[in-house]
C-alpha cells in the first residue's frame, strides 16, 4: 500500500483539521489572555499552557510533512 495515496479526508491529520487545530488552540490560548486582564487568576498560565499545546502540534505537523517527503522519495527512488 502506497501510504501517500491515502484519500485526505481519511488521513488522521490533514491541513485542514490542523488549522483547524491550531486556530481553535489560538483562540482559546487569546481569551484565557484576556481572561487573566480581566481578573482570571490563572488566565496567563492557561494561555501559555495551550499556546505550548500549539508548538507542539506545530511539532507533529513538521513531523508528518517531513515523513511524507521521505516516503516521496523512496516510492521515487525505486521507479
């Protein structure tokens, strides 16, 4: 099975569910932001914890792209 031939919509992470992901982690890191300006006590940490939630998924994506180049590669090699 040639794992670059998996159809987008099935495989686990696509671009569009990863900036999906990411935005959605964005924004929830930017109200938790503003939260702690507004008094939240633990608003700071929590955006920090969720934009850290977003390096690494950011992380994973390099990750996945960097396999599929491999994967592009030894498929092209061996034609």
């Amino acid at each position: 099975m040639n794992l670059l031939e998996i159809p987008f919509e099935e495989f686990p992470l696509n671009h569009t569910r990863y900036n999906y992901i990411m935005d959605e982690l964005r924004s929830a890191a930017r109200g938790f932001e503003q939260l702690h300006w507004l008094g939240w006590s633990n608003g700071k940490e929590l955006d920090s914890r969720l934009m850290k939630i977003h390096a690494d998924l950011n992380a994973v994506w390099k990750l996945i792209q960097e396999t599929e180049r491999q994967l592009a590669a030894s498929i092209a090699s061996k034609r």
